[in-house]
C-alpha cells in the first residue's frame, strides 16, 4: 500500500467520522474527475456544477456505507455516484422539459437539412452529432459518453452504471446505429463526401 | 463492427470479422462508414474542459452536509433487515396517521410529509430500499436464456415490498418529487411482478429491460445512501 493510498485511507476514515475539512480534501482530490465526467455529460457548466454538489453531498452522506472491501477505490465509488446522480439529473431536466413543452410549443426549426442546396460541412455534421448524443435517452447517453469521451471499457462501464456488459453494448450500438443513420440519411440528401 | 472498432474484440473475433470484411465488400463499406462516424464523434469531444466555481460548489457542499444526519444513520446498521423493515412498515403506518390526523385538511389537499416527519420519511425510505434491493436485482442481473421459473419469488413479500411502496409514494407528496418519480417507478415494477404471477403474462426480461433503462437499480443505491 502506497503512501498517497494510506493518506486517502486516513481522509476517509476521518471523514467517516463527521470530519469534515477531511472530506473538504477528499473534494480536492476528486473534484476534477467527477466535474469532468458531468460536464462531459451535459456540455453545460452550470448543470455540471450542479452534479459536482449533488455528488458529493450524496457521497458524504453515504460514507458510513463505503468499504474498501467492497469498491475498488474511493474514487470509483464516488464516479459511480456521480454517473448515478447525472443520469438522474438529466432525466429530471427531461422530465421538465417534456412538462413545458405541454404547455407551449417550442419551436424546433432549426437549420440543419432544410435547404438542398447547402452544401454540408464537417461543422455541420458535428453540430449534428451533438445534437444526437444530446437527445439520447439518459442512459445511453451515460454509456456513450463513458464510452467516447471519457475513453472507459465497456466492463468499466457496467459497473459504474450498475448493469451488465450486455447492456452496455446494447446502449451503444443503439446511440452509434441512431447516429449511423441519421448521418446517412443527412449525408444522402446533401450528396455529402466524408 | 462496434465493438472492433472500440478495440474490445477478443482476438478470434478480429481474425474472423478481418477475414470476413476481405471478401465482403457490403461490410467493408460499412467499417468504413463506422470508422468516419466514429472520427465525426471524437471530433466533438471537448478537450479543454472549464473550470468550475471550486469555492462556491464546496460552500454549498458544506452547507449542506449535516453531521446530525450522519449520526442518526449509523445505528440504524445495528438492526437485521427484516427488523429494520417490518420497523419501516410500522413507522410509515404511524407517520400516516399521524400526518393524516395533524396536516391532512378534510376534503382536500395532499399529503405530504413536514418538519420533523421528513427524517423519518428518509429513515422509512432507507430501510425499504434495503429491503427492495435483493428483488430487484434478481432482475436485473436476469440471463437473457433465463424464464420466469428461474426467479424464486416469495409471493407474499412482493405484496408487503407494494404495500410498503404506495405508503411511501403517498407520503413523498410533492416535497420529494425525485423520490416521488422512483416510487412510481417501483411501484411499475412491482404490480408488474404480482401480475405475472397471477396470470403468467408478462415477461420478465421486460421488467429487467424496465429496471436497467430506468436505472432503477442505481438510483435505489444512491439513495439509500443519503
């Protein structure tokens, strides 16, 4: 067991205790990943912060229920709170979202494939991609994010969001054939060369 | 295709789908695609990611944090589960009343839970969802080959696991609308699972599907970590 190991080991069992400038260093130490990971997830800082909070106030009041025993590492426990909160957090704001948009109609024009004439640009196709990862359902979502921009294994992945490798992969080819087609279907109208 | 690209193909797998791809021109074309696609997909990834209001964020994470919560929480541990859930059910039913008998306006309103009834309300809602865990995630670790025989259900404990939830719905109310909504989600579950051993109707890879999609499982977790 190494010295950094032994020191994180001392910040939990302290914080464990209701300490909590040890928990204040806890947050030092894993803010940045955890904050990643959100905004990674939400493209938004202001929602990231939002996960950041939500976190790590759950982590706190869960500490007495963390055991080296049974989770790797401090760190991917409190990833995997964070997964768990973000994926909450957006199917809230979809929730929400959903609600407004019974009440008023939202406009959804936008620019993207109206006119043939355009010619498609690269730009356009990654607004296009964003636009895609941003309307999957909260899960798969979660999964291609983990799994394209935070660069985790498909197991990795599976145990943060608590479900089996078979899932993860189900979610996956689901985001990529969704976007695989939607692309295609862009890329056919606009006679577009990759 | 997928999974190759991702580079989590075992090496078996590689030759075969290598060889195939040679002499199918169909799949060749559509690696390639994959490939472009995946390209487009690393492009939009954002590298310099901002940083955020560190002190803010924690000032709030330190107002938040009670250590009076966190010491209330350490004996519950000292009881067995089912002490611990036969209690909840107890005191679900004694918050009800006396909610019902103190805050409830006849003929209207909802009922919710207030002042110090919201700690017993997240005590209740631990203590449940320890005691719901197990169940679902039987399910959700279903096998795919795996029919409803292979499930060992105790009939009766779903019931009380159903009782127990709409309780608790009632009493989240409009105060706890994420607990509310995960209720709700149970709840699904639950008479879901009391239908299908009626009737035999429905599927159990369908509540598993329900429960992963949901992220049920995960949410019961964390918040019966709070």
């Amino acid at each position: 067991m190494n010295g950094k190991r032994m020191e994180t080991l001392d910040l939990i069992q302290n914080a464990q205790q209701g300490d909590r400038e040890a928990f204040s260093m806890l947050f030092e130490e894993n803010k940045k990943k955890v904050f990643g990971l959100a905004f990674n997830y939400t493209k938004n800082k202001q929602d990231a912060e939002d996960i950041l909070q939500d976190t790590f106030i759950k982590a706190f009041n869960g500490l007495d229920k963390f055991q080296l025993k049974k989770h790797s590492s401090f760190s991917s426990w409190l990833y995997r709170i964070s997964v768990s909160c973000s994926i909450d957090f957006l199917r809230d704001k979809k929730r929400m979202k959903k609600s407004l948009s019974d009440w008023e109609l939202v406009d959804r024009t936008s620019s993207e494939g109206r006119n043939p004439e355009e010619n498609a640009s690269r730009e356009d196709l990654r607004r296009k991609i964003e636009r895609l990862v941003d309307d999957m359902p909260p899960r798969q979502k979660m999964a291609f994010v983990l799994k394209h921009f935070q660069q985790l294994k498909i197991k990795e992945i599976a145990e943060f969001m608590e479900c089996s490798e078979g899932s993860v992969k189900k979610q996956l080819f689901r985001g990529v054939e969704n976007i695989k087609g939607s692309l295609k279907r862009l890329l056919w109208e606009k006679d577009y060369e990759m | 295709m997928i999974l190759f690209l991702y580079g989590e193909l075992d090496k078996k797998s590689v030759a075969e789908l290598k060889d195939h791809i040679e002499k199918c021109p169909d799949c060749a074309h559509e690696m390639e695609y994959t490939g472009k696609v995946f390209d487009l997909v690393e492009e939009t990834k954002t590298e310099d990611i901002p940083d955020a209001d560190w002190e803010k964020c924690w000032s709030r994470i330190d107002k938040k944090v009670s250590v009076p919560d966190k010491q209330r929480k350490t004996y519950i541990n000292f009881f067995p589960k089912w002490a611990a859930a036969a209690a909840a059910l107890v005191c679900v039913l004694i918050i009800g009343f006396v909610i019902g008998r103190t805050t409830f306006i006849p003929g209207g309103g909802d009922m919710t839970v207030a002042g110090e009834s919201q700690d017993a309300f997240q005590i209740s809602l631990q203590d449940y969802f320890d005691s719901l865990r197990p169940l679902l995630m039987e399910y959700a670790h279903l096998r795919e080959d795996n029919g409803s025989d292979k499930l060992t259900l105790d009939k009766k404990y779903v019931e009380e696991l159903l009782i127990q939830n709409i309780l608790l719905k009632r009493l989240a109310g409009e105060k706890n609308p994420n607990d509310r909504q995960l209720l709700e989600d149970i709840e699904l579950i639950l008479r879901e699972i009391t239908n299908m051993d009626k009737n035999g109707t429905s599927n159990p890879l369908m509540i598993k599907e329900y429960i992963n999609n949901q992220g049920i499982l995960n949410a019961v977790e964390v918040r019966g970590m709070i």
